[in-house]
C-alpha cells in the first residue's frame, strides 16, 4: 500500500465525474458530476499535502469547499428556475439554442 | 510650387485637400446641394498643384526623391509617414490628378436616385438626390487622396496601408452607383483585392523580420536594402517576392487572376471603371516596379521566365476575348488585359528599353482608356444599353461620338501620332533586343488589338443607321470638353513625349538591371 | 509562530474599490427606495471604476519608479504587465457599464425580475410596475473584481478564486435577459454548467502541480522544474489541464462550445461586456502561467497548443460564415480571434506580450461597440410595438440607408475585426503576427493570414447587407427599426470608435506603453 | 524529517472503502432516478472524508461530512425533491453518436489521470505529524490565515454573490394587494354571488381514501361511482400523477395489492395539459 493508491483513486473518479458531465443529460446528474470532479481534485490535494509533509494542500482543499458550496448555491437557483419555467431540468429540452 | 506649407511636403498638401473637403462635403449639409461644382474645383485645384510641382521637379535628378518628407508614424512596427516622388510617381500623379476632375465632369449626370426612393414628395427627393452625389463627389475625392498617397508613398508599411485603403471607396463606388449586378462585381473585386492584401501583408511582416534592419525606419523605402544584400535565402525572398506579385498581379490584372475586372468594370458607371482601370490598376505595374524589383532582385531575376510568359498569355487571352465580347464594357476591360500584358512584359523582360516603354505606356494607356470608358459611356448613357448588337450605323447619328471613340480606339491600338504608339513600340523593341521570339508573340497581340477595336467600330458605328437611335442627341459641350482633354493628351503623348521620357528613361536602366541581375 | 501577513493597501487599492463598490451596491439594493436604486447604483459603479482607473494609473507609476512587487504574501504580483491589463480592463468595463445601464425606449436590456416565471401574470405585473433587476450592477461590480484580480494573480489558487469571482456573476447576468427568457435561461445554464466543468479541469491541474512542487505559486513551480525528477507526467499534465481550463474562458477550440450559444442568449449588453473583459482577464492569466511556468518544460506543450490556435483560427472562421444570427456570428468571429491571439502566447516573447496587449485593446473596443449597436437595432410587428432585438441577419438589410452614422460605426468594428488597415484591429495583427513571425512560428501565421482572408468575406458580407441591400419587410409586416438610445450606449460607440480609428492611425502611443509592460517578471 | 509509513490497518480500510466509492460513483453513469444518484453521490463523499482523516486532515474530514454530505449534498436532494423525485431523463440522442464520443473522451480521460499518477516516481511520502504538531486544525489555520489570507478574502465576494444571485432568481417582491386567506373568500363569494356556477364556496373535495389506497393520487368517488377529477392537487394531474380506480375485477382480486410492479396510467389529456403549461 502506497499513497500511489489514493491518487489513482482520484484520478478514476475525476474521470468518472468528467464522464457523467458529457454524457447524462439532466442537468441535476451533470451537476453531481462536476462536484465529483472537484471531489477527487481534494483528494489529490490531501494526498500530496501528507505526500509533502506539507498543510498547503489542505486548506487549498478547504478552499475548494468554501467555492463549491458557492457555486453549487447559484447553480442550484439556475436549474431550479428553469424548472419553473419549463418543468424539466434536461439538457435536451433546453434545446432552443440551435444553430 | 511653394516648397513647404507649414514644414509639410507639397505632396502631403495635395494628399490632405481633397481628404478634407470630402470630408466636408459629406458631412455638412448645406455643402451636398454644391458637392459637385465643389469636388469639380477641389480637383482642378490638385490638378493645378499637380502640374506647379512638375515645373518644380529637378529633370536632371529624375532618379532621385524629391518632395520628401519623411517623419515617425509608428516606430514599433518601423513604419513611417514618407512622401516623395521620383519621375514615374510624379508622372502617375500627374495622370491621377489629370483624370479626377475629367470623371467628375464627365459623370456631372450621372448619378440618378434609384427607382425605389421618391414617392412624389420633390423636396426628400431633392435631398436625397443630393445626398447621393454628395457621396459620390466625397468617394471620387478620398479616392483621388489615396492615389495621390500611393504613387508618392516612400514607406513599404505606408504604401501598403493605402493600397488597401483604396478598396473602399472603390468598393462603394461600384457596390453603391454600379448598374444592376453591382453587388456581386463588388464583392468580386474586393475579395479578390483582400486576398491579394493579405498576402502582401504576410509579405510586409516578412520581409520586416527577415530584414537586417528592423529599426523604427526599416521599411523606408529610400533606405530599404534588397534582400540580396542581406544574405536571405532564395527561397524566402522568393515567398516574400511571390506575396508582394500576386497582390500586385491581382490589381494590374494578369491572367489568370483577371477575374474580377470585367464585371467590376461592366458594373461600374464609366467614370469609376475610368479610374478603377486608368489609375488604381496602374498601381499594380507601379509597386512591381518600385517594390518587387529592389526589394527583391534575386527573386525577381528567377521568376521573370515564368511571368514572361504570363504577361505573353496575358497579351493573347485579353485580346481574344475583347474579340468576343457583346458588352462595350467588358471589351475594354479585356483589351486592358492585353495591355496589361505588355506592361508586365516590359518590366520583366530586362531591357532599359523596354521599361522606359513600361512606365509610358502606364500613363498612355491611362488616358487611351479613360477616352474609351468615357466615351463608350455617353453612348450607353443615350441608348441605355452596352450591348453592341443593339447599335448600328451610328456613325451617321452621333458623328462626335464615332469619331472621338475612333480616335481613343486608334491610340489604345498604338497608331503612330498617338499616344499608344511610343510605348508599345519601345516595349516590342527591348523584348527584340533580348528575346525575339517573345518579340513576335507579343506582335500578335497588336494585330489582335487592330482586331478587336476596329471589328467594335464596325458593328457600332458602321452599317445602316439602327432606327431605334434615330435623333439621339451627340455630345453636348460639358463631354466635348471632356473628351478634347483626353483627346489633346493622347496628341501630345503621341507627338512629343519627349518630357516624360526625359523624366523615366534614368529610372529605367535601374530597374532593368535588377532584373538582368547586372550592377546598375 | 504565527506571523501575520503583511498587507500592501495602497497596492490593492484598485481591488479594494471596486470590492467596496460591490457591497456597497448589494447595501443600495436592501436601503435605498426603488426609485432612485438605478441611479444609485450606476452612479456607484460609474465612480468605482473611475476611481479604480485612477489607482491603477497612479499604480503604474509607482511601478515605473520603484519596480515589480509581490503583494499580500505572494497571492499577487504587482508589475507593469498586470497593470496594463487592468487599466484594459477598466476602460472596457467603464464602456460596457455605459451599454448596460442605458434604457433605449426606457427599458433596459434586464427582466424587470429574473425570478418571474417567463410569460406569466406576474411577470406582466412586474414589467407595468416598473421593476429592474439593479442586482445587475452589484453583479458587475464583482465579476470586474475577479477580472482585476486575475492577471496580478501569482499563485494558482488566487488565480481559482479570482477565477470563480469573475464567473459566478456572469452565469447569472447571462440567463436576465428581458427578451427571449427561456433563451437566456438555457444559455445561463449552458455557461454555468461549462464553467465549472472547466473550473474542475483547471483545480484538478492545480493539484497535480502541486504535487509536483509542493507550492501553488508560479514562481516557486518555475523553480522546481529544473530540480525535481521523476515526476514530469505531473507537471505536463498540471499545466495543460490547468491551461484547458483557462482555455474554455477564452473560447478557444474544442473548448468553445458555449460561446455561441451564451453570446446569443446572454442579454447583449452583458455579452458585449464578458465578451470583451473576460477575454482579457482570461489571456493576461494564460499569458502569466505560460510565460511563467512552461519555458523550462522545454516546449513539451508547444504541439498542444498549436494544434489547438489552428483548430481555433479555423473552426471559428469557418462556423462564423455559416451562421444567421447576428450574435452568433460575432460569437463565432471572437472564437476565430481567441485562435489569433494564441500566436502571441505561443511566441512566447517580450514581443508576444505586447502584442497580445494591444489585440486584446483593439478586440475589447470593437466588441463592446458592436454589441453595444446590436442593443439598439430592433424589430418591429406589423402594430410598430417593438418586438426585440434583430437577431437574424437579414434583418440588418438596408440599415445603411436609415442609420447611415450607425451602420457606419458597425462597419467600422467589422472592419476592425477583419484587420483592414487604419484600423485598430489591424495594429493588434500586425503586433501580434508579427511576434509569431520573431517567434519562428510562421506556419501558423500563414494559416492566420488565410482565416483572416476568410474572415474577412463574413464581415464585408454583413457591410454589403447593411450598405447594397433593400430593407426587407417580413411576411407579418415585422421590420427592422433602430431605437435612440439614452445617451450612455450612443457615447460607448463614440468612444470605441473614435478609440478603433486612433489606435489604429496613431498607434504609437499604444504600442510604446505595451512594449514597456511587456516585460513580465517572476 | 523522518518518512512516514503507511499502517496495514490504513491499507484495509482504503481497499474496503475505495471500491465502495468507485461503485457509487458509476451511479452517476448508469443510475436512472436522479435521488438515488444523489444519494450514492453522498456516500462517495462520506467515503472521502474517511479517507481524508486516514490522510492525516482531521479537519478536512469533517468539514467534509458537514459541508459536503451534510449541506452540499442535501441542497442536491432538496432541489431535486422540489422538482420532483421520480424525473428520469429521456435516454434519446440529441446529436447521433455524441455519447459514445464522451464516453470515449471519458476513457481518455482515465487512461490519462492512471498514466500520469502511476507512472509518476513519487518521492517518499513525508507525512503530516511534524506539521499536525499543533492540531491539524491549527495547522491549516495558521496557512489560511497567513499566506492564503488575500484568497480567503476573495471568497468573500464569492460567497456574496451566491446570496444576491439565489436571491435574485429566487426572491419575488409582493406587487399589488395582499391576497390572503380572508380576501379569497370574499372572493369566492362574490364570484359564487354573480353566478359563476364553477366556483365552489367550500374547499375542493378530499382524494380518495380507501382501505387500501391512502395516497393522494387517488380520486374520490362521487355518488355515481365516477372519479372527481377536482379531488386530485393540479400538480399531480399535471405530471399525469393520479392513480386510476381499480376497476372490478381488481377489488375482486383482493390477494394483490394495487400498484405494484405497474405504473399507473396517464390520464388522457393530462398530456395535453401539461403541454399547454409549458408554453
């Protein structure tokens, strides 16, 4: 066991994550995928930070929590008045935009 | 001629006044209702300018700027504000200058409102009416600022600058008062003319980078080294030579880049196809011989074969479609293909001869061609079509007419007395004196211009008289005067071209030992 | 053991004023009466950016005398570059405010009330009583903030954060469009859901930069390339993935996919204003992070990042001639300059640098202007009620005949856009071409040149609509009208366009103040 | 510094925990009803902060479980509670092949994170004792609030934004009179006064409740045996919500309970209904 194992865990969840966002199209699901992108990008912080005996990782990763929380407010307040709007928080629906 | 007016170049004086006043003339309302007797004086004024710096020039120095002014512009880029003129600028001036205040009398008429505005209501209409010469006169006199610009630009980045500049007024000129299928000639000529822009701009920056000097005056043009002298690979010099060609080729139009100037020129009102193939096209033969060919003599020296033998099908293929054509237009765009080709040709072909035949024939066919457009446009103007087929016989209605296009005719198709007649046959004797062959093919070139323009007479003015024209009116005094200008230039360049030889023939033997790779 | 940082007010002072205008603007909303809030609110952001513009000048001389400093333990780096940015920056949100607080017709580009379920009864109430969304400037105020932080920015983290701080209010401002809500809604959504996908690249590159170095900031990262081994993979894949994420600010291809669609749905004032300053926020951070960072990769990213100004320069020309709608042609167009003003990073010279500065001054001008005149041309139904904004191309037809000054000014932006000389587009080709060329990257500006060729057939395509086309009437009797404006968007065009033919005629002004900044200093 | 070495007991909980969240995390793939992508979600970053305190950051373990699962993660939940739990997405294509090309770019993505985090030689990991020395909560405090002081100022616009954008969207300011409880009846009364036959003075009546159905999807029943439709919420019928009666046969069948393993019926035109909602 090395701390190799934690960082290959970050990296199949940030391309998990990453996946979803391309692939599912509720908006909700996307969402949910960029969090876990962010999710994995702490673990990678809190392992390098121990990695370098050094804390810097740690409140970067406590940053990134401070900015998710942020942006997780206004993203949720972005779909949620779409969905009054339309009744559906799909991508697919949102399709006015064409070229 | 006043040699400074407040420190500037008398050529900056001539640049800056019709600028100004079409500005003027645009913006200010009460100037639109007199745009024309204004545009009309504006000119004659630069004209006169035009004619006092001649006086001025130092004959004896003809190889050297005079009138310079040189001053910082944008020292980054090293490009400067330099304006000067040797002989063949001063003579291009000259020519520009001369055609402006023509055009502006010649097209006194010309411009009519379209069919979809006046509704009856005669003082909008009035206002629009002017409104509409007040641009045209504003288009003619910017246009005449920028030639003026680009035949005295000392700075590669200036002269490049204005060369691309030039397509806008020409653009509206054809896009806004064009005949019906102006749009696309218009788009036609400026993407053509972008394309080659651009080229040449990736050459300007080239060459910057690629020259020893990339100080804040590196592209003086005075000062500017050949890229021979600077140790440059052929083959950049090459790439950077073709960019600044193709453009150039573009605008003197060559086969197979000639597109774009028989419609531009079927679509324009005659006045803008007057300068558009009198002037502006000129500055195409004009930058190869004052950029191409020092800026780049190895290279020039290598593809002259090639553009030989381009100006060759050049002379043949405009003048075997001018034989085609049924538009009256579009055949004196043709023939101005062919002409073009012996321009190139004399350039090229490295005989001192036969450029000092280049740069005359730039100012003969100038003039030739500005009678043709002009007087080939009173016909169309009073029978409202330019198709050939439609006339007959008019010699017997419209004598002045037949006689004055005639007259253009013989001088576009070098009869000895006129003003073709000099050039072409200088350029046939230096491309004889160094290569016979190409010698003879470029005769066949003025058989086929024997051809083209006679057989044009024939169907138009020989013959039955076409009923349909029966009483149309013959010139009337402001186009006779009009016409006796271009007509007297075409006399004189024929009898005594003495001066304008005395001003190009040592600037001649520079530029043909560029090409022949010899030391000047 | 503690030590408390050091803290260089007079430094910060630019950010400090537009952050105290900030939540002095959200304060304005909660005390000030609804019916003077709007003039409040524009008076405020108005005077902060000012003043801002002011502190940055006074700043630069400073800097000029007393050189490069690092402010507030090295999250920022105050020098001449960042500087410049900043100042860029304020003058084109200085002209943006302008376009977004003018009410043409006496409403301004905003829902009265994003929180009105479009089309219904409520929303009809709202708009009769007169609501406005004045959250807008606030909303401003802090993506401006973030703008200004980012190029000074000398570590990672502060770059995120900063990063966030100027985003988050865009996704809002982009979905408060008065017309077309649902439009503007999905393009809020799209450009939220986008941004933060990049942001995840961007952090997840942070921390594996991290990795690499044990520090977040530039200049330490710049000095453990050279002495740690082994671990390359993390920093090539740190610096491109966080290079991707401020890729997909600046639109550049395959990262651009929202542009089009947040251009077009964003309400035209705020797409004028993010897409001039967020382009320049975003290439100064670009330009700090490669030019700081990546020199000593010894051009490992150099394929990358060709590949990717190529695809930009290519795809955003070629998309742009096939599009109908105005915004998104321009969307399109700002794609295809993103690919331009690679060129200038990829020169990676003090060349570049200038370069970038000025096409970035020349980009921000046209773009505010042409967005600010696309505000003003409307459509009208068969009653004369105004309809919205004349999205569709053919719907510009003839404008040359009824506005002639208008259509002018637009032609003179296009031109701009397209690098026709005396213009100040071209100021920036050239600048920034010419880096390319010192660079040795001449390749890419041949491929440049030949985009800007094809550009260039869109732009003078929309002249020739404006100037040689009949107005066209629709079927219904809809047509095209141009409303006057307040006054603040009629003197934002003046300025861009007086600013469009000055940088580009006397540019050497322009260009001496560029090649002083374009020194960047560790 | 001396190197820090890794427990057998940290390795077991790392191989019991990791494969847990990877399995929760392809929820976000292939799961289907978004709450329960929520909640595996959820359980992912309950997993992370596991693995954060095993990683020597106690504080960010738990901030974690209160920030993430605890707040994060139950806004997710909430909203989709709000726009209803059982939306599922439409499983059409928009673009042909668009999915197989993210998936691809997906598996890209994942051959590059294993190929840069594996093939990395890492130095030997040092550890965080010396640095935890003080609590590892002191310890990030002292960072925080020395070298990264100016970001975490900054995240103070950021966290203002997010209030005045939620507010904004959100927020509605009340325009006219107020409309309450004792107004509506006035209302009510009048209209029923004018003879708009429609109004109904009283509440709506009451949804079905049977035996064996106490969900209010169901209708009541009038005298008739009819279904009254007006028993039903509007958001329910909207949706095309609202149980069916069981017909005969069912009640007779009384050995299975009604609704299980079947979805109900839409109701005819509540499609329509909805249609004509969203336009």
């Amino acid at each position: 066991m090395s701390i190799l194992n934690y960082l290959v865990l970050s990296g199949i969840l940030f391309a998990i994550g990453g996946t979803a966002v391309l692939v599912r199209r509720n908006a909700i699901v996307a969402f949910m995928g960029v969090e876990l992108m962010l999710n994995a990008a702490n673990l990678t912080l809190v392992t390098f930070a121990r990695m370098h005996g050094d804390l810097t990782g740690q409140v970067i990763a406590f940053f990134v929590m401070v900015v998710a929380a942020a942006e997780v407010v206004i993203g949720l307040a972005i779909i949620v008045s779409i969905f009054r709007t339309r009744g559906s928080a799909s991508l697919d629906d949102a399709s006015l935009l064409k070229s | 001629m006043p040699e400074t007016l407040l420190g500037q170049s008398p050529l900056t004086v001539l640049i800056l006044v019709p600028a100004v006043v079409a500005a003027l003339v645009w913006l200010v309302p009460p100037l639109r209702r007199l745009a024309r007797p204004i545009g009309l004086v504006t000119s004659a004024l630069v004209l006169a300018g035009a004619i006092a710096l001649a006086v001025g020039f130092d004959v004896s120095a003809a190889n050297e700027t005079q009138f310079a002014q040189v001053a910082d512009w944008i020292p980054a880029f090293g490009a400067s504000y330099a304006v000067g003129v040797n002989g063949l600028g001063l003579v291009m001036v000259l020519l520009a200058t001369l055609l402006v205040p023509v055009v502006i009398v010649a097209g006194w008429n010309e411009v009519t409102l379209p069919a979809t505005v006046g509704d009856g209501d005669e003082t909008a209409e009035r206002k629009a009416l002017d409104y509409r010469r007040a641009g045209w006169v504003a288009l003619i006199l910017v246009l005449e600022a920028l030639m003026i610009a680009v035949f005295a630009s000392r700075d590669i980045f200036l002269f490049y600058v204005v060369f691309e500049a030039m397509l806008i007024p020409v653009y509206f000129l054809i896009g806004v008062y064009g005949g019906a299928n102006r749009r696309y000639a218009a788009i036609k000529f400026l993407l053509y003319s972008l394309a080659g822009g651009l080229l040449m701009l990736a050459a300007v920056i080239g060459y910057f980078f690629v020259g020893t000097d990339q100080g804040p005056q590196a592209f003086l043009l005075d000062q500017a080294p050949g890229l021979d002298a600077a140790g440059v690979p052929l083959i950049t010099e090459m790439l950077l030579f073709l960019g600044f060609f193709i453009a150039f080729a573009i605008k003197a139009p060559m086969w197979p880049v000639h597109t774009w100037l028989p419609d531009a020129a079927q679509q324009a009102t005659p006045g803008t196809s007057t300068l558009l193939v009198g002037v502006l096209d000129k500055v195409g033969t004009f930058g190869m011989i004052v950029l191409c060919l020092p800026l780049f003599p190895n290279a020039a020296a290598a593809a002259a074969p090639v553009i030989i033998v381009l100006a060759l099908i050049s002379i043949l293929y405009g003048g075997l479609l001018a034989i085609g054509q049924n538009d009256m237009m579009r055949l004196i765009a043709f023939t101005s293909v062919s002409h073009f080709g012996f321009i190139v040709l004399g350039i090229f072909v490295g005989s001192a001869t036969a450029v000092t035949g280049s740069m005359i024939y730039m100012v003969a066919h100038g003039v030739s061609t500005a009678g043709m457009f002009l007087v080939a446009g009173f016909l169309t103007q009073r029978g409202g079509t330019q198709d050939m087929g439609a006339y007959s016989g008019m010699q017997r209605i419209t004598r002045v007419i037949a006689g004055t296009f005639l007259v253009s005719g013989l001088a576009s198709l070098a009869l000895p007395g006129l003003s073709g007649f000099v050039p072409e046959y200088l350029v046939l004797l230096g491309t004889f004196e160094v290569a016979p062959w190409m010698a003879i093919v470029a005769v066949l070139g003025v058989v086929l211009a024997a051809l083209y323009i006679l057989l044009a007479y024939q169907r138009v003015f020989t013959g039955p008289p076409s009923a349909n024209h029966a009483g149309m009116p013959d010139l009337n005094g402001r186009e006779k005067a009009v016409m006796g200008v271009l007509i007297a230039a075409m006399l004189v360049l024929g009898f005594y071209p003495a001066p304008v030889l005395d001003l190009l023939t040592p600037l001649s033997e520079t530029v043909a030992a560029l090409v022949t790779g010899g030391v000047a | 053991m503690f030590v408390a940082p050091h803290i260089e007010w007079a430094a910060l002072s630019p950010v400090l004023i537009l952050l105290g205008a900030a939540v002095i603007g959200v304060l304005v909303e909660a005390f000030v009466p609804r019916g003077s809030r709007r003039l409040v609110q524009v008076v405020v952001a108005a005077l902060a950016l000012g003043g801002a513009l002011v502190a940055v000048t006074w700043r630069w001389t400073v800097v000029q005398q007393d050189g490069p400093s690092s402010l507030v333990a090295g999250a920022l780096r105050e020098d001449a570059p960042a500087l410049l940015f900043q100042a860029i920056l304020l003058i084109l949100a200085l002209l943006a405010l302008l376009v977004i607080a003018d009410r043409a017709r006496g409403e301004d580009a905003f829902t009265p009330t994003a929180s009105a379920i479009p089309g219904s009864e409520y929303e009809g109430q709202a708009r009769r009583a007169g609501l406005a969304q004045t959250e807008v400037f606030p909303l401003t105020m802090f993506a401006v903030t973030g703008m200004l932080v980012f190029p000074a920015a000398a570590d990672l983290l502060t770059m995120f954060i900063a990063l966030e701080v100027l985003s988050l209010p865009l996704y809002l401002l982009a979905g408060m469009a008065r017309r077309r809500r649902l439009v503007s809604q999905e393009a809020s959504l799209k450009y939220f859901l986008l941004g933060a996908f990049s942001s995840a690249f961007f952090l997840m590159g942070l921390a594996l930069l991290y990795g690499y170095a044990g520090s977040v900031h530039l200049a330490d990262i710049a000095t453990a390339v050279p002495l740690v081994s082994g671990m390359d993979g993390l920093l090539l894949a740190g610096s491109a993935l966080v290079i991707i994420g401020l890729l997909f600010k600046v639109g550049a291809v395959p990262f651009h996919s929202w542009t089009p669609d947040v251009y077009q749905g964003a309400p035209t004032p705020i797409t004028g204003f993010m897409a001039a300053c967020t382009k320049v926020a975003a290439f100064a951070a670009l330009l700090r992070f490669v030019y700081v960072v990546t020199p000593g990769l010894g051009w490992d990213l150099a394929p990358f990042l060709w590949i990717v100004a190529i695809l930009t320069m290519v795809v955003g020309t070629v998309l742009a001639i096939v599009q109908t709608d105005m915004k998104r042609t321009l969307a399109y167009s700002s794609v295809a300059h993103a690919g331009f003003l690679l060129l200038g990073i990829i020169a990676l010279d003090e060349r570049g640098i200038s370069g970038i500065l000025v096409y970035l001054l020349a980009y921000g001008l046209a773009t505010v202007g042409a967005f600010a005149l696309v505000t003003l041309v409307r459509t009208k139904d068969a009653e004369g009620n105004l309809v919205g904004e004349a999205g569709h191309l053919s719907e510009w037809a003839g404008l040359g005949r009824r506005s002639p000054v208008l259509a002018v000014c637009f032609a003179l932006f296009l031109l701009s856009f397209a690098g026709i000389p005396l213009t100040a587009g071209f100021t920036g080709k050239f600048a920034v071409f010419g880096a390319a060329v010192a660079g040795g990257d001449w390749p890419l500006v041949v491929i440049a040149v030949l985009a800007s060729a094809a550009a260039a057939f869109f732009y003078v395509r929309i002249i020739v609509l404006m100037f040689f086309t009949e107005p066209a009437t629709g079927e219904d009797g809809s047509a095209t009208t141009v409303v006057r404006s307040e006054g603040l968007t009629a003197v934002a065009v003046v300025v861009c366009a007086v600013g469009t033919v000055l940088v580009g005629v006397v540019p050497t002004a322009v260009l001496a103040v560029a090649a002083q900044a374009s020194k960047f200093l560790l | 510094m001396t190197e820090m070495t890794i427990s057998s007991g940290e390795a077991v909980l790392f191989w019991i925990l990791a494969p847990l969240m990877v399995m929760g995390a392809l929820g976000l793939l292939f799961a289907r009803r978004t709450v329960h992508i929520a909640v595996a979600v959820a359980g992912v970053m309950v997993g992370l902060a596991v693995m954060y305190i095993a990683n020597e950051a106690t504080f960010l373990g738990v901030a974690q479980v209160v920030v993430y699962t605890g707040a994060v993660m139950m806004l997710f939940v909430f909203v989709i509670m709000l726009i209803g739990v059982d939306s599922t997405e439409s499983l059409k294509e928009t673009l042909t092949g668009q999915r197989w090309l993210a998936a691809l770019a997906g598996v890209g993505l994942l051959v590059l994170m294993g190929a840069i985090t594996t093939r990395a030689a890492l130095p030997a990991p040092v550890g965080l004792a010396e640095a935890n020395a003080d609590t590892n909560a002191v310890g990030v405090a002292r960072i925080l609030f020395s070298d990264f002081i100016f970001p975490f100022e900054l995240t103070g616009a950021l966290l203002i934004t997010a209030a005045v954008g939620a507010l904004s969207l959100t927020h509605r300011v009340r325009l006219g009179a107020k409309f309450g409880q004792k107004e509506m009846a006035a209302a009510k009364l009048k209209a029923y006064g004018a003879g708009a036959s429609s109004t109904l003075i009283t509440n709506r009546p009451n949804p079905g409740v049977y035996a064996r159905h106490n969900s209010a999807d169901m209708p009541a029943v009038d005298a008739a045996g009819e279904p009254v439709e007006a028993s039903i919420t509007t958001v329910l019928r909207i949706r095309g919500q609202e149980s069916n009666l069981p017909s005969a046969e069912e009640l007779a069948d009384a050995g299975r309970p009604y609704g299980q393993g079947e979805e109900p019926a839409a109701v005819p035109g509540a499609a329509d209904e909805r249609k004509e909602l969203e336009q």
